[in-house]
C-alpha cells in the first residue's frame, strides 16, 4: 500500500494490529498480509527476512516503508526470544534499506 505522506516523497506503507494473533506463525502471516509479501513466503524468520529485501529491491525502485507493528504479543506462545528476533528482523531490514539509501522506519508497541 502506498500513502502519499508528504507531497514529497511515496512510502509504502504496512500496519499490523497483532494482539489477536500470539503464535509466531500467525505474527509472521499478519506481517505478510500487511505489507504485501509474494504468495510464496514461508511464515517463518528467515523468510521474513527475505520478504522485507530482496524480493523488494528486485521489484524496482522502492520510494521508502513505514511499518507498524501494534501491540506485539507477550505470551507464553510468542514469547521474549520470538519478539526479540521479530524485531531483529526490522533492524537488520532498516540497515538492508539504509545501505541503499531507502528509507525504513519501524514503529512498535507490546500487548
């Protein structure tokens, strides 16, 4: 989804309301469906990954994301290892884009 958010500049932008959904897999899948991942991601780290770069890069220029993830879960199901690599994911996404000179912010708040 693209959202024009300054009269400057297009980003695209991806928002995930993930209270209702605590196991990793159902996270991974609300990510995918917010953001517009390929029918071939595999709901899991690695691909999410993949899903947040390459796929992406190769699609053609990429004016720069916004991401929103609402109240991540803190569930014994999702738990503080599953968040931490979750947001890892976002981080090491953000340097990906910022070496390529696109813009990547990440919002976050937990249940």
């Amino acid at each position: 989804m693209r959202r024009q958010a300054t009269g400057l500049c297009l980003h695209r932008l991806g928002q995930v309301h993930q209270s209702r959904v605590p196991l990793d897999p159902q996270v991974l899948r609300a990510v995918a469906r917010a953001v517009d991942f390929p029918e071939f991601f595999g709901s899991n780290f690695d691909a999410l990954y993949d899903c947040m770069t390459d796929p992406l890069h190769k699609s053609g220029p990429q004016p720069g994301f916004i991401v929103v993830l609402e109240q991540i879960p803190t569930t014994v199901k999702f738990d503080k290892e599953a968040r931490e690599q979750l947001l890892d994911i976002f981080r090491d996404a953000a340097d990906y884009w910022a070496d390529r000179k696109i813009p990547f912010r990440c919002f976050y708040s937990f249940l």
